[in-house]
C-alpha cells in the first residue's frame, strides 16, 4: 500500500501523534520532532557538500538515528501496533568515537571560536545551534515520553560532534578558524 503525502486530516490546525492522539500543530511534541526533522535536513545539506566518504558515511547513519529520534518524540502510545526502533547507549558511543577520531587530527582548543570560514563549515554551525534547540524542546517533553534519557543524550553528543566535524572540515578545507577575543 503506498503512503498518501495528503491526508486532510490536519486541515484544521491538529495532528495525530504515533498512537493516535490528535495534539494541535504547535504542540510542544510537534517543536521537538519538528525540529530533529529540521536537523535531519541540515545533515543532509552538509552531506551534499564536498566531504570524504567516511564522513557522508556517518552523515547518513546520523540521519537514520535522528529518524529514531522524531520516532520516539512522535509516540504517544502504550501497545502501539506499529514497532518503533529504539536508540542504544552504543549510538552514543558511535558519535563519541568519532568524536575522539577528529580530534586526534587537530589543533588543541584555546579558545571559542567564531563561526564561518567556509560555507561547508557555516552549515556544520548552523546544524549545532538547529540540534541544541532539538534538545531544548526534547527535553521539555522528556516527562510524556519512554525512552527519552537515550534521545536527550544523543542529541547532546550529536551536537558536540557537530562542533568538531566544523573544526576537522575547517582543517581539511584549509578554511580559517577565527578565534573569539573578547574585549574585557
């Protein structure tokens, strides 16, 4: 059976949660998810840039995980019929190896460092800030969800990874990192 893009049902002002509850489209859920989908979508446009494979690699694994992050936002039922996938502490652990990766490749920290230099590491910045705010929003549903410790922490680490993957695409796009200065 395939899958209808309009359904109507949300012509006035509602949608359904995973489960069947009808919730308005500015329910807190619907910022939460919402916003991983905008997440999904802003990995999908630093993958189109000029990236290594392995990157696109773990780009496109983000992604998938992130759909089981909207998955579990979305749910609202305690038998649903449909099976909803599941985040495990070894996706946490996946974004912290490969955290650990890029860094061995750069420069120590010293200090904040501004955004931009390239345009590829612009979007990496902008997907950092997109998923702290999935994890603001996330974690002002936490208390109507199952399994959102799992969620919360994978969305923490995803944006620590993000940082880093601006710094490594900085390094390897020989982009200038531009460090903060504060005039105090």
């Amino acid at each position: 059976m395939d899958m209808k893009i309009y359904t109507k049902t949300g012509d006035k002002g509602e949608t359904s949660l995973i489960g069947g509850t009808r919730v308005p489209k500015y329910h807190d859920r619907i910022e939460a998810y919402g916003t991983v989908d905008e997440l999904i979508s802003y990995i999908g446009l630093i993958r189109d840039q000029k990236v290594d494979e392995h990157t696109i690699k773990v780009l496109i694994e983000i992604q998938d995980q992130l759909m089981t992050c909207a998955s579990i936002l979305a749910t609202d039922c305690e038998n649903c019929k449909v099976k909803i996938p599941e985040l495990f502490e070894s996706d946490i652990e996946y974004l912290e190896k490969e955290i650990d990766e890029m860094e061995k490749e750069l420069p120590p920290l010293k200090s904040f460092i501004l955004p931009g230099g390239h345009t590829t590491v612009s979007f990496c910045h902008i997907a950092r800030n997109v998923c702290r705010r999935a994890e603001r929003l996330s974690i002002k549903v936490q208390d109507q969800l199952k399994n959102s410790e799992k969620v919360i922490q994978y969305i923490n680490r995803l944006s620590d990874f993000l940082f880093v993957l601006a710094r490594k695409l900085s390094t390897d796009l020989y982009a200038k990192e531009t460090p903060w200065n504060p005039r105090v």
